[in-house]
C-alpha cells in the first residue's frame, strides 16, 4: 500500500472505528474481532512509533505531541492487553472495551487535530509519501505482534518518543518499567 502517511494513517483510525462498531454491536463475533483489533493496534502504534514520530517530533516540530501520544500509545497497550485475557461476553469485557474505545478515540482525535495537519503543512508531498512506504512496511512487520511483547529496541523508540532521558542506558526491564510509570502518572 503506497500514499501519503497522514492518509494512511486515519484509513487506519477509521478501520479501528469500525471494529470498535462490530464489536459493540455484535457480541458473538467478538471471539474473532479482538485479535484482529489487538493485531492492528499493535502494528499501527509499532509503525508510528518507529517510522512516524520521530519525524514528526524532528522534521515536523511536533515533540510535545509526539511525547503525548506515545503515553497514550502505552495506555492502550495495557488496556488492550486487559481487554484480549477477558471472558468476550461478560460484563466486565463491556466495561474494558468501553474505556479501551473512549482511551482510543481520545487519541485519534488528538492525533488528527494536532499531529497530523502538523506533519500536512510542514512536511512536503515526496517525504510524507516516503513515510507512507516506510510506515505501511513498518505495520506489515508488526502485524501478529501482541501487546507488552516489544523488543528494548522498541521499547527504547518509546521512550525517546515521551521524552525519557537516560534511555539508551537503560535495560529492556527498566524500560519498560519507565513507560509503565509515565502512563500510570506515578
């Protein structure tokens, strides 16, 4: 799939919009939906991460949205890490899924409002379809990827992204124990 990143990007948000959809509306397939949501999220958050914000953060002048976004990223990690060890039809799933859906649109709209109109107006159309190529190569990598099962190379693309110092120094536990504790607000 070849195009614009930003483009690619919300085609992603509008078809996680649409599983939140099925999900909410038809609880008998929910067996099936969660993992290819879990799949999706998961690559798309491993792809923006490593491909897209640090140009957004560098190029685009975005670092504190960037460092924003990736404290969300984390947080709906967890929640759909929480979300995929539950029981489809309870009530409990109900619940998770609702704060997984509210914690998800948060961002979505966030990232469409301020991120990427960012990236539209200060990054031009050759290196916005050179970040399409490398975030769509990047997603195709990560697909079947499972939430809190990151490499320290990624965990380390997050932590650059939220604005850990000290980083590179850091073990993958350590890490991990960082993110953890920024999306905790601890």
């Amino acid at each position: 799939m070849e195009g614009d990143v930003v483009d690619l990007i919300m085609q992603d948000h509008r078809e996680v919009e649409r599983l939140f959809d099925e999900l909410k509306e038809h609880p008998e397939k929910r067996e099936l939906l969660v993992p290819t949501l879990t799949a999706l999220l998961t690559a798309h958050s491993r792809a923006e991460e490593a491909e897209v914000y640090p140009v957004a953060r560098n190029e685009a002048g975005e670092a504190e949205e960037v460092a924003h976004s990736q404290e969300e990223h984390a947080e709906a990690e967890r929640l759909l890490a929480r979300l995929a060890e539950m029981e489809p039809r309870s009530a409990a799933f109900d619940e998770a899924l609702s704060e997984l859906v509210e914690a998800v649109t948060h961002h979505v709209e966030e990232e469409e409002t301020t991120v990427l109109p960012g990236m539209r107006e200060r990054l031009d159309d050759e290196r916005r379809a050179e970040l399409g190529r490398a975030f769509a190569t990047s997603r195709e990598q990560h697909m079947g990827e499972r939430p809190g099962e990151a490499t320290r190379e990624e965990l380390l693309l997050q932590a650059r992204n939220a604005g850990i110092s000290g980083a590179s120094t850091m073990s993958k536990a350590e890490l991990a124990k960082e993110l953890n504790k920024q999306t905790s607000g601890s």
